[in-house]
C-alpha cells in the first residue's frame, strides 16, 4: 500500500494523535490500576500499627497503635509537592477541630533532617513528624501525598491517594464529627 505523498503529511499527524491517545490511555490506566493494588495491599496489612517510626524532632519513636481510641491519619508528605502542603493544611484545620480525637503522623519522604525541621519551623502543623522514606518505598505508595487513616481500634478505615481538593477529606470529617460507629 502506498500514501500518496499530499496525504503523508495528513497521515503522520493522524497516526502521531492515535498513539499519543493510546500511551495516554494506558498510563492513566496503569495509575489506576496500581492505586487499587496499593490500597488492597495495604487494607490486607494490619501490622501497620505495630511499626515504629522513628520521630524527626526526638530521639524516640511511635507506633500507631500508642495513639488506640483515636483516629490517626499516616500521612506521606514532602516539601516540594504542592498537593502534600495543601494537603496538610487540611489536616491542621481537623487537627485543631478534633484535637481530642484526632492524631496525624506526618512521615517526611525523601528529605533530609534539616530540611524536615526546617519545614516543621515554617509551618508549625501539630503533627507527630517522623522519618518515612524507607516505609513509604517498603509499602510501594504510589505517590505523595498519601494518606492512610486508621480508626480508633487501630484498623485501617480508608486510603487517600492525591490530593484534588479539601472536600476529598468530608468522609473524615464526617467520622470525626459523628464518632466511630
């Protein structure tokens, strides 16, 4: 079969759309897919809560089940996406509305120390700040910001993955404001 050669160009362009289409398909498709492995595997994983992670201001470490009869949101942040600041803010301004019920683990991914307290200085979100780099590949998240929250049995009650908007977080507001039924 030929082209002919008015049409080439025409033909480029088409076939040029067609797979840009299709990479972009499968991408999405792919991210997708690995956000729903990510959290089946980690919905299938109870022993979150036993492990310590090391805290970046102290020389001494937590665990998620220290903070049992609370809510306790793990979130996976850095300092250079702006979905993770935004996403924290949110998390302050329910921190501060449910400080008696709510926990936050802010585990910094890919920073060193001084750049985490650096950070911790400049936004003074009351969080728990700990080291989570290892964990974070350990656990294979599939992005930043992250955030797995537990309820109050220490049990995983949902997953976030990104960050879109503050409404992405009425569901925990919701449980927050209603109690753990």
């Amino acid at each position: 079969m030929q082209i002919d050669p008015k049409y080439f160009n025409t033909f480029l362009v088409i076939v040029a759309l067609v797979a840009a289409s299709l990479i972009t398909f499968f991408t999405l498709q792919n991210r997708s897919n690995e956000k729903s492995a990510f959290k089946e595997r980690i919905a299938s994983n109870d022993s979150l809560q036993t492990v310590y992670w090391q805290q970046v201001q102290k020389s001494d470490s937590i665990r998620i089940a220290d903070f049992k009869g609370n809510f306790v949101v793990l979130n996976f942040w850095a300092n250079w996406s702006d979905a993770t600041i935004e996403s924290q803010q949110e998390l302050a301004t329910l921190k501060s509305q449910y400080n008696d019920t709510l926990q936050v683990i802010a585990a910094a991914v890919g920073l060193q120390k001084k750049e985490a307290l650096d950070f911790i200085a400049e936004h003074k979100f009351p969080f728990h700040f700990v080291a989570g780099s290892r964990q974070f590949s350990d656990l294979s998240v599939p992005g930043l910001p992250a955030q797995l929250i537990f309820n109050p049995e220490g049990k995983l009650q949902t997953v976030f993955l990104g960050y879109q908007n503050e409404s992405q977080y009425d569901s925990l507001r919701s449980l927050l404001s209603n109690g753990y039924k």
